[in-house]
C-alpha cells in the first residue's frame, strides 16, 4: 500500500511539474510574447501534464482492478503445484476405494431414474395424467440421492484428512497442504479461503479463521504483491518520466496544443458517455442470460411464465430436489403490480396536478412560500414510516370500513391500502415537477389567452396546461416508475401472498417484493427458485422500457405542435 501511495504523490508531483515546464517552454518559445503562440501559454501546460501522468494513472487503474485476481492466480497456482503430489495420492485413493466408487455408481443410477421420472411428470402435465405419482417417485429419488451424496462427500473428506496428514510439518509441507486444500474447494470456498489469507496478508478486513493453512497461504501472497506493487509503481513512473520528456520536445510556437488537449478532453467525454451506455447493456446482457438460464431449467415454458395464473416459486429450493419443477406463472404478480400502481396514481395524479396548477397560478407568493416545501416534506419520510402507517392505521381502518358496509371478508394486509399509502408518497414527484413545468411556460401565452378574453380558469384549462403536458406525462411517468418499484411499503401492507385478484380489499404481492424475497437469503444461484428473480427483472425492465417509449411519443407529438 505504501508503494503505491508513493506512486500516486509522486505522479501528482510530476504532472504538476509538468504543467509549469510546458507553459514555461511555451513563453520561452514565443520570447515572452504569447500572441505568438497557436494556443494560450495554460494549454501547452496541460499537454504536457495530460503526457506525464494520464499513462501512468491508466496503469495504476489497471493494476488496481486486475492486479488482485493475477497475484492470487500466481500465488494459489504456486501452491496447487506444490501440492502435485497430495494430489496425485487422493485421486489415486479415490479410484482404489470399492466404496466411494460403489456410492458413484448409485448416485448415476439415481440420476438416471430422477431424469426418467422428471420426463414423465411433464408429459403427464402435459397430457393431463397423473403428475403427482412421478412427483412423489422423484422427491423419493432425491432424498436417497442426497443421503448417497453426504456418504460421498464424507469419504472425500476422510479421504483428503489422510492425504494431507502424512504431509510433514515443515514450511513446503505446509504450503503443500494449503494448496491441497485449495484445490479440492469448491468455488465458493475458494474464494473464501482467498479473502481469508489476503485479510491475514494484508490485513483486508477479518478472516472468518485463522488456521495453519491460511497462514501457509498468506505468506505465499506478500511476495508477489509485493513485487507487482513495487512494479506497477516503477512502471508507472517510468511512463510519466518519458511522457514528459518526449511532450517537452514537442512544444514550439506553432505548436496546436489547444487541438491536442480539446481531443482529449472530448475523448474523456465520450468515454464517460460509453460508460453509461455500456452500464445499461451490461444490465440488459445480465438480465438476459440469467433469464435465458432459468427458462432453460423449466425447459423453455415461457409461454406457462408470462400466461401462467399460479405462482409457487418456494419449493425450488435448490437444483437437485423436486422443487426444481414448481409454478412460475407471473401473472399474479404482474396484475398485483398493476392494481396497486393503478391505485397509488389515481391518488397522486389528480391531487399531485391539481396541487400544481394551484401553486403555480393561484397560490399567493406568501401561501406558495410555505406550501410548497411542506408538500415536498412528503418526498423525504422514509418508505418504512409509510409502511408503519399503512399497516397500524390505513390498512386497520379500511378493514373496519369494508366490515362496517358488510363485507366480512376484508383484511387488513391488501392492495388498498398499499394503493392509498404509497399514491401520497409520490405526490411530490407529481406536484413539483408538474409545478416547474408549469411555471416554466412561457408568460406570453398566457398574456395572449388574457388578451383575447379568456379568464384565468380557461387560460389554465386551454393554454397552461396543453403547453406544459410534455412535462407532466414525464413528472406522471416518474410517479409510475416510482410505484412500480416500491418494495417496502407493499411488503408491510399488501402482504407476499402471489393472489390473482381485482378486489382491492384482498392481499397481492408485486414483482419487486417477489425478486427481494427470491434474492435474500441462503439461496443458490444455480436454482429455477433464483433464476426466476432474474426474469421477473427482465419483465420489469420491458414494462419501464416501453412506458417511456409511450411518453416520448407523446411528448414529441404535443412538442411539435406549442413550440
């Protein structure tokens, strides 16, 4: 770490020298006459300083974002070589061992039986036959296999301790194990065992132990990140040296240093640009092949997806049991979705534009000083204080309400509720920027509308609020995309419960609260269960994509015709 803090100091030092050695060289060229020079004498400075250090930055950032991942590939590919032997032992003990190979053989033909069972449960939900005949004889399956499965990883392990006991307690003996156990981890503990030796390396957070190994393992990583550090730190250095003595030849009178740096900085521009644009598609791409994944695991049934009217994702707890064939028909949470977006926007769209217009072209100054702020107040209570009060007060009372005029089936977790609560959460994303469209008018159109005898109520209906409809179908838009992802307020007062229902009074869930629920927890990405979370963002991300394609008609089409 210090070397690469010497780096950085020392890289700010040079290319602070070299702007003062360009614009200097700049003055000298010109004889102290800076009319004479293509450029301003500040331009030759940053050409300069852009040449000694921007190179040498790229490098760093390079080494920072791919330094860690070759040290730890060099340093474990050491280890892995040291323990050859071990591992030549284990795998040569795997194959002798009758019982381990026996279990291998069970666990294939459980495999094959499961597979064969999986084929005919869905060509009887297919054909209408008994499907829960070949589930039930697949949740037995699995239970045998997962038993066959514990037996196996325990003679793996037994195994492995023999292996690794007989290997002497010296220094190369201990790194061989270390690398052993490296390479019998799976993924996930290998990067576990990774985090734990750099923490104790180089004190990057805890590690979750601190055993022999791990030491070994640690120790194996300093000399290599030293190196690379001291490297990457020389290298860098080495770059600005020579940028700002090949940069300092290139300064004359004539020079255009001005074109040069308005290059790069346009190039910097763009870069930042294609980052925003690459974000997105690295979103898309993301949402996309993990989407492609899950429908691949319930064997492309997209159309029982997007159609399908029964939603039971909870069973598909990981990839070797029954659950992978649960119900993942999103329509429920799709309708639930709708209502309670519908219910919130026809609370905030009508007192969200109405509070707008009043503020805007009504309110006195003194009555908008005070009003306005206290309507955007609602903007900053965060959304668990509105799930508190949906779920302690809104939602009791229309139960109570619902009972009172004789429906006795009413609860208190339901779409109303949620629908009410969350559509005063979002009026100010409605009233303000409605409000700044409004005032942003042009005052001559509403002279114009005085002039020909309109009043003031006319001119707001047929004037004001035409010319500023752009702006309110993109501030309406914004409420919609606001609803649409809430998750916390219907978590605490609709309920989980996936219901295809038009009745407001009964409880619903929403894609958002489905995904959360889905990605929390002790769950394995490699399940239908997780996956699904996934194309429920996809889904969204189409809904999003094409709301806004819908405004940015109508936003060109009322455009072309006040402007």
């Amino acid at each position: 770490m210090q070397s690469s803090l010497f780096a950085v100091l020392a890289l700010l030092v040079l290319t602070a020298v070299g702007f003062l050695v360009g614009r200097r060289r700049a003055v000298a060229a010109s004889n102290g006459r800076a009319s004479w020079l293509h450029s301003l004498p500040n331009y030759y400075g940053y050409y300069l300083a852009l040449w000694t250090g921007l190179p040498a930055f790229i490098l760093l950032a390079v080494y920072g974002l791919f330094g860690a991942s070759l040290v730890n590939t060099l340093a474990f590919g050491e280890l892995e070589r040291e323990a050859a032997p071990l591992i030549r032992e284990y795998e040569a003990q795997i194959a002798a061992d009758a019982d381990y190979q026996a279990l291998a053989q069970q666990t294939a033909r459980i495999e094959a039986e499961a597979q064969a069972a999986r084929d005919d449960m869905f060509r009887a939900e297919r054909e209408g036959g008994d499907a829960q005949r070949y589930l039930r004889l697949l949740g037995s399956l699995t239970a045998e296999r997962n038993e066959i499965a514990a037996e196996r990883e325990a003679s793996r392990a037994m195994i492995a301790a023999s292996v690794a006991a007989r290997a002497p307690h010296t220094v190369p003996g201990v790194r061989a194990r270390a690398g052993f156990e490296y390479w019998r981890a799976p993924h996930e503990r290998r990067e576990l065992f990774i985090a734990d030796a750099r923490a104790l390396a180089f004190n990057e957070g805890l590690a979750s132990r601190n055993t022999e190994d791990v030491r070994a393992a640690a120790l194996a990583l300093r000399p290599w990140e030293d190196l690379f550090r001291w490297s990457a730190a020389g290298v860098a250095l080495s770059l600005a040296l020579a940028g700002l003595a090949f940069a300092r030849t290139r300064i004359r009178a004539d020079f255009r240093a001005r074109d040069r740096v308005e290059g790069v900085v346009g190039l910097a521009l763009m870069l930042t640009s294609a980052i925003a644009i690459l974000t997105t598609l690295g979103i898309v791409f993301s949402l996309l092949f993990e989407s492609i994944r899950f429908f691949a695991s319930i064997d492309w049934r997209i159309h029982e997806f997007l159609f399908g009217l029964h939603w039971s994702p909870q069973i598909a707890i990981r990839a070797d049991q029954v659950g992978q064939s649960g119900a993942f028909g999103a329509v429920p949470l799709f309708a639930g979705t709708a209502l309670i977006t519908l219910i919130a926007m026809m609370v905030a769209a009508p007192i969200g534009l109405l509070s707008a217009i009043y503020l805007s072209e009504y309110a006195s100054p003194r009555m908008r000083a005070w009003a306005k702020p206290a309507l955007e107040i609602l903007a900053g209570v965060p959304t668990v204080v509105y799930g508190f009060f949906a779920l302690l007060t809104v939602g009791p009372f229309l139960r109570q309400f619902a009972m009172m005029l004789g429906y006795e089936d009413a609860v208190t977790q339901s779409a109303l509720s949620a629908g009410l609560v969350m559509g005063v959460m979002i009026i100010p994303f409605v009233s303000s920027l409605s409000d700044d469209v409004i005032n942003a008018v042009p005052q001559a159109l509403r002279d114009g509308s005085y002039a020909m005898g309109a009043t003031k109520s006319e001119t707001v209906r047929h004037v004001v609020f035409p010319a500023a409809l752009p702006g309110i179908v993109g501030a309406l838009l914004l409420a919609v995309s606001r609803a649409v992802g809430e998750t916390m307020i219907v978590v605490m007062a609709a309920g989980q419960g996936a219901n295809l229902t038009a009745n407001p009074l009964e409880s619903v869930t929403t894609i958002t609260v489905q995904i959360v629920m889905l990605l929390t927890g002790d769950q394995e990405f490699d399940s239908p269960k997780t996956l699904s979370a996934f194309a429920l963002g996809l889904v969204l991300f189409v809904m999003t994509l094409i709301l806004n394609i819908i405004a940015l008609r109508v936003v060109q089409r009322f455009r072309e015709r006040y402007e």
